[in-house]
C-alpha cells in the first residue's frame, strides 16, 4: 500500500499478507505519523515510478531520495518467503523478507516491521 499524510508531505510504503486490511487510523496512532490516506495515482508514478496495482517495496528502488519509509508486517517475520511483484504485476518473485529487508535498508530507506 502506498499511503501519504493529509499534508503530502511523507509517504510510507506498507507490505502487508494479501487478504490483511489495515487501519490507517491505528497505524497512524501506533506509529506516530499525521492522519494518513492513499497516495494518487499520480503521486505513486511521480515518487516510485510505478502503476496502479503494481505497488512492491521493490518501487523503493525508483526512490531517488531513500526518503520514503518502508513498513513491513511482523506476520512474515516467521514466514520463509515473502511473494512480491517485481516492479510490475505480471510477474511474481519470492524472497526470503529478511533478504527484502537488506535490501531496502541498503538503498538507504528506514525500514520498520510492525504489527498491522
């Protein structure tokens, strides 16, 4: 999910199990961020160079800045791999999330895995 606070000012990338919801207001609450809501279209093209329904925390490569933060859901902390689109959502990878999350934190983005 690509998300942004009222103000557009922070974005934050959250991963979550596909049939999980999340409630922004309590992710909002939890993790001290402004009131948050979807990002547009355009915001999602513009700051991670991806289309609607093709949302992966490999976007964060497409970054330039390393400034938007990336939340993963502690649930696949004790998964041995974790399905993500590999920039476009034809197409399927499986990586180990410790393995994303390296990568990630070397692309220079603040990582957090929480509970949603």
């Amino acid at each position: 999910m690509f998300v942004r606070d009222d103000k557009k000012r922070d974005y934050y990338l959250l991963t979550i199990k596909g049939d999980k919801r999340v409630n922004l207001q309590q992710f909002h609450e939890e993790n001290d961020t402004r009131r948050l809501s979807f990002a547009s279209p355009q915001d999602l093209k513009e700051k991670l160079g991806l289309e609607p329904g093709s949302v992966t925390p490999l976007g964060l490569l497409n970054d330039s800045h390393h400034e938007i933060p990336f939340y993963l859901d502690s649930y696949f902390s004790d998964q041995p791999r974790i399905a993500i689109h590999p920039n476009d959502n034809t197409a399927t990878i499986w990586l180990d999330p410790q393995d994303l999350l390296k990568i990630i934190k070397s692309l220079g983005n603040p990582v957090r895995v929480v509970k949603m």
